[in-house]
C-alpha cells in the first residue's frame, strides 16, 4: 500500500460551546441572594498548519476526523466553565484546502502557514449575566453555540525547487538518488514511479536545493490521461523545471520530439509553467542511441552531474532572488452582521442571521423569562420590523434556526 496520499477528504468537528448555569447566592444570613451563574466555556477550535516535517496527507486517509475539545459548563458563585482544548493538524507545506464545491478556502504554503478550519462555538451566559432593574431574579441562562462542523478536500502540491519532468523510463529516478538521499524505486520498465520523492542536494559551500522526481508524464496527461492530473499539479510550485530527454528510448523517439510533446502537455495544464526557468538535459549518455546537442548526463557513470548541479544551482539561486518578499499570511473570516427575510415556497419566513440564530438558539424557550428575553432581543434587533416589511401577517409561519412559530402582528 502506498506511503505517499497527495489528495483526501477531512472532516472537522470544532468543540461545542458549554452551557451557562442558573443559579442563585445561598448563604448564612441573606434570605435573598442575587443570581451568581457563571458563564460556560468557549469550544475550541480546530487549525490547520503546515508543517515541513508532515511529508503527506497519509494521516487523513483511514482516519479523517479531526475534533476540538468542548467547552466546560459554569457553575455557582460565578465559576466560568474551561474553554475546550484548540486542536492544531498538521499538514504538508503546499496543501491546498477547498470546500466541498470546491471553493479555494486556504493555501497552506509555507511551514508556520495556519488557517482557522472550525471555529468553536460560543459559550453560554450564566443567569447573572441577564441581571438588570426590570429582571431581578433572572431563571434562565444560554445553552452553549454548537461548533462548526463540516467536510474539507486537501490537495498537496509539493514544494520544490526543481522538479524533473520527463517520460516514464527517463532516468529521473536514478538521477535524484545519484544527486540526493532519496531512494526510490528504480527499474527498466516504464512507470517504476507512481508516487512523487522530494530529495535534498547540498553542493559544495552550503547551497541547498530540493528535488522533486514527479512520475512520467505521457501524451494526454495535460487532459488527464495516465493519473496526470495528479502528477502536473506537482510542478505548480517548483521555481526550476528539469527536463529529461531520454537518449536511448524504447520507441526511438527523438529528443526534439520529445521535448516537444513535453511543453506541450506543461503548457496545455497550466501555461505558465512554459515561463518557468528551465534546464533541458539528455539522460543515459552512457547507453545513447539517438544524437543530442546539449549538456549530456549519465546516472550510471556520473557523466556530466557536476555540470548539471552547478547550472541548476544558479537557475535556483536566480529564481529565488526573484521573488517577491513573502508578507505574513492571513485569511479573514469577517464575522456575518445583519440578517435578511427569505421566503419558501410553502409559504414560510425565513430570517436568516447569525446573531439572530443564536438569540433563538442558546436559549430555553420553554422557560417564560427566557422567551420574553428572546422576543425582547429580536424585537431590538429589527426582526418584528423586517417581518411586517416582508409581507408577514397574524397566522404566518416563521423559521430561525430550528424554531418555527407564529407570527402575531
């Protein structure tokens, strides 16, 4: 089974808020003590950072869900129940996270990289909270704001400098474990690389350079064909692009042919990839059977990887020079205001609002002093007003949330 998932689905629970408490001074010598319910605590949320020692997404694959802790509940004189635990999931630099209509939500590019995916929900007020000169004795407190909860697609492009591109058979694999750590599998057949291998190289005076081997491409992969989809998206970020040519091919293609199927298929998936620095190279010099008038290497031998290494060194070393400064990154999630009236089609008003949703939601409707607080704070917020401009009469059917009432002119 392979060790290397660059796609999966993750499903993201933030902590519920806790409930507030309802409760009342009991002490020695007074017969009548004010109300001393404490708040309960937020739920925690659910972040997603990027970090450099996370290689895949194989984490998510038999195991998806992730969950923030709960918020604690309040109790008496006042104690405020614990904020639930924050969970922070690590993921690969380069993971793209999309929606479920798949909405580009964050690009999770660099290590540090977070994105709030959960928010947690909102902690209930205890009833000391709602003490005031017309409501003395206060007998009700909020219920605490459900987390949010939902499915994400994760998408891994991986972070390289260089990344080889070339026909299956091309000699990629064995070039990255000549030049680097990395050890994939090699062999004389086609597809020997299924799965993409980042390795570093370190040249002489310091200089680092990641290495990408993305699978073989074939002609076609630019619409799909061969999973080449899923190999393409792995160049998107690489600052250098290493063509491969193979000198002794199976077909007898020749390398200006395939060069140019090559491009082609690059430049068919996204074409600014055909702007990218690029390095056009023969592999298999030792076994060459067809002519070619550029930098020649062999794996085998070592032929012209000095030569190689260097050139790429300095298209690298260019590329980064020529990037823009990095600003922090950031993704803004501005808290909804307002509400609007909408209508079905059997007839019902709907008001759809995130504080109106929870005035109705956090709160024990069943209790009197609860409800008229409620009616109290949607008529301040303009409810009764945006329902009579909407066309509500007595008798019509009115959703918030998961509460359906009538309504009375």
């Amino acid at each position: 089974m392979s060790g290397f998932v660059d796609e999966t689905n993750l499903h993201v629970k933030a902590g519920d808020g806790g409930a507030g408490a309802v409760s009342f001074r009991r002490e020695a010598h007074v017969p009548k003590g004010g109300p001393d319910g404490g708040d309960g605590g937020k739920g925690g949320d659910v972040w997603l950072v990027a970090d450099r020692n996370v290689a895949s997404l194989l984490a998510f694959r038999d195991h998806p869900h992730r969950r923030a802790g709960n918020g604690g509940h309040g109790t008496s004189k006042r104690a405020h129940g614990s904020a639930g635990a924050d969970i922070e999931v690590p993921v690969p630099e380069g993971t793209s996270v999309r929606d479920r209509d798949g909405t580009v939500l964050a690009d999770l590019v660099h290590h540090g990289d977070r994105w709030l995916a959960a928010r947690g929900g909102r902690a209930g007020r205890g009833n000391a909270r709602f003490l005031s000169n017309r409501r003395r004795a206060p007998g009700f407190a909020e219920q605490g704001e459900v987390g949010e909860e939902r499915w994400l697609r994760l998408e891994l492009r991986l972070m390289a400098d260089v990344a080889l591109v070339g026909f299956p058979n091309a000699g990629k694999s064995t070039l990255i474990s000549r030049i680097s750590a990395a050890k994939p599998k090699v062999a004389d057949y086609p597809f020997t690389t299924l799965e993409p291998h980042l390795g570093v190289v370190r040249l002489d005076g310091g200089f680092e350079m990641v290495v990408a081997d993305i699978p073989g491409l074939i002609e076609g992969a630019s619409e799909g064909k061969g999973l080449g989809h899923q190999f393409l998206r792995h160049v998107e970020r690489a600052r250098v692009l290493l063509v491969l040519l193979d000198l002794a091919p199976v077909d007898g293609r020749a390398p200006a042919e395939q060069e140019r199927v090559l491009l082609a298929e690059l430049a068919g998936y996204r074409p600014e990839l055909c702007d990218r620095p690029r390095l056009v190279v023969g592999s298999k010099a030792d076994v060459a059977a067809v002519p070619f008038d550029g930098l020649r290497i062999s794996a085998v031998t070592g032929e012209g990887i000095p030569q190689l290494l260097g050139r790429l060194a300095e298209l690298v070393a260019a590329a980064r020079a020529a990037e823009p400064e990095r600003a922090a990154y950031a993704v803004h999630r501005p808290e909804a205001e307002g509400f609007r009236v909408d209508k079905d089609d059997d007839g019902t008003f709907v008001v759809v609002g995130r504080q109106v949703e929870r005035a109705v939601a956090l709160n024990d409707l069943t209790n009197p002093d609860a409800l008229a607080y409620v009616h109290d704070r949607l008529r301040r917020l303009g409810v009764d007003r945006a329902l009579a401009r909407a066309g509500a009469t007595s008798g019509d059917a009115v959703r918030i949330g998961e509460l359906t009432f009538e309504y009375e002119d």
